[in-house]
C-alpha cells in the first residue's frame, strides 16, 4: 500500500489533525543511506514529523528541518513539501545501540541532547522563516512538540515512531500531530491528553494495519473527527545530472581543467539520495567549453 497522509478537523473545529504511514517512505531512505536500526528510528521519526509539517504548508512552499543534538548520529536534515514529498539523511548512517530502558531503540543516545532543532520554510517570499529551539528530549516526537509550542505559538502533541525488523529493513514507521485551536475547551484538551497517555506506540498500531484516519480515531474519538484530505506520501529527490552539470559549469574554465589534470574525472554523490553522478574526461571537457 502507498504511503498517505490525512488531515482532519475535530470537536467542531477545536482541534486540527494530521496523521501519516512512512512506512514505505523511510525503507526507501534506509535503503538508499543503509542506515543501521538505531540511526533508521531517528531519521525515520524526523522525516515522518518533516512531511507533516510539509503538509501545513501551500502550493510550492517548502521547509527544511535541521536536528543536529551532539550526538553520534552527527546531523540530520530533512527537506520536505506541501505535496507530501519528503527526503532526508544522516551524516553518520551506520550507528546502532542496544535498546534503551523502554526496550525501544535509543534513538536518544544516538541524537545527543546538547544542541537545536531548526526549520527554515521557504514560502515563496524575499526573507525565509526561521525557527529554532534547543532540543529537550532527543527522542524527536518531543523535540518537534516543542519547536510547535515553542516556536509558531501552537499547543501540539507530536508522535512519531518506527519498527525495524532484524534484517534493518522497515517494518513500520509514521506518526500524528495534534494542535489545538483557539477556543479548544479543557473538557477537550483532557480527553486528547487522556487519550495519548494511553495508547500503544505508534508504530506498533501501523505494525498492525491501522490506518491514519483510524489512528486519528484513536486519538480523537471516531464520531469527533472530520477528514478533509488525503495526500500521497514519498521518498522524493530533486537532485539530477542536469543539476550537477549546471554546478560544474559553474566552477569556471580553471577549476575544470584543474579537475581534468589532477583526476581525469570527477565523481559527484547527492546527500540526500546517495545517487552518484560520473563525468569522464570528455564530458568534462564539454562542460568546461560552456563555461566562463
């Protein structure tokens, strides 16, 4: 099944909903990066809240979320847009912990707690925004909650989560975000509250088939929840040879004949998607005629 991704209203519009499966999604970053279970749960869980927060956004608008903690992991960055297109890495994919306290990946120790999560959304205009705030938890979920509240001023509860199986494939990822409106009762704050305190992980409710409008039933109550879209989500790269062409154009006539002296080649590999572009000889000396 294609990954999606809901948004919904509840309690007479007291409370905006959003609610994504990634499961597909993140195996497809976790294949591409060969990222090992501990590094797939952090990435995965901020690329999952990424592309709900994609999803807030209209038209071309775009953002990129930076997380960079101290830990091991090193940084994580994600792009993401408001058509459910989502791409992301880990500077340092290969790193694995044993579990934690909880029994669940520690995706804590890999992220490190000492440092900021940041967003800058590109909405078209002259100046970006930009928001950042210093990571509390190092579990993301909580992260993400805070930059929300924090940040863009919107009371919020962000879950995301992400099983891997034993052979560091995806088994399930995905999240919600819950933000309350203004006017939101506290009989309505204390049912959402209650409701989340009390669930299973996130994961292992996709683990087990259910769907984001059903997750958001969960939450939300089944009879309180209007759907008002439904979007498809993936894994999606803008990088191309035409671009890296374009970048070594760029570099001038002496810096490509100084790539052809030294190298005889040159090799270039996009962060996001791991997908690596070669030029021989000849094609950079085509690419340096059509420079200055």
């Amino acid at each position: 099944m294609q990954d999606y991704l809901v948004k919904a209203l509840a309690f007479d519009n007291q409370v905006r909903a959003y609610a994504v499966n990634t499961t597909n999604t993140i195996h497809e970053a976790q294949t591409r990066h060969n990222t090992w279970p501990t590094a797939s749960a952090a990435l995965g869980r901020a690329m999952s809240a990424s592309v709900m927060m994609g999803a807030m956004l209209k038209g071309d608008d775009k953002l990129t979320v930076k997380i960079e903690g101290g830990g091991p992991l090193g940084a994580i960055l994600i792009d993401s847009n408001a058509k459910g297109e989502v791409r992301g890495y880990v500077t340092n994919p290969q790193v694995h912990f044993d579990l934690n306290e909880h029994g669940k990946l520690d995706v804590r120790r890999a992220v490190g707690t000492d440092g900021m999560l940041s967003v800058v959304k590109d909405l078209g205009l002259r100046d970006h925004f930009t928001g950042q705030v210093p990571l509390v938890s190092g579990e993301l979920g909580e992260d993400f909650t805070y930059y929300l509240v924090t940040s863009e001023q919107i009371p919020s509860a962000v879950g995301v989560g992400v099983l891997v199986n034993p052979d560091n494939t995806i088994l399930a990822a995905g999240g919600f975000i819950i933000q309350l409106l203004p006017g939101a009762t506290d009989e309505v704050i204390s049912k959402i509250e209650q409701a989340i305190s009390t669930m299973e992980p996130v994961s292992k409710l996709i683990q087990k088939g259910i769907t984001p409008e059903e997750l958001l039933q969960e939450i939300l109550g089944k009879d309180n929840v209007r759907f008002l879209e439904t979007m498809p989500v993936a894994f999606s790269c803008k990088c191309s040879r035409e671009r890296i062409e374009n970048g070594i154009i760029s570099l001038g006539k002496h810096e490509i004949e100084d790539m052809i002296e030294k190298e005889g080649q040159a090799e270039a590999q996009c962060h996001f998607c791991n997908e690596t572009y070669s030029f021989s000889k000849e094609e950079l000396q085509a690419l340096q005629q059509q420079s200055k």
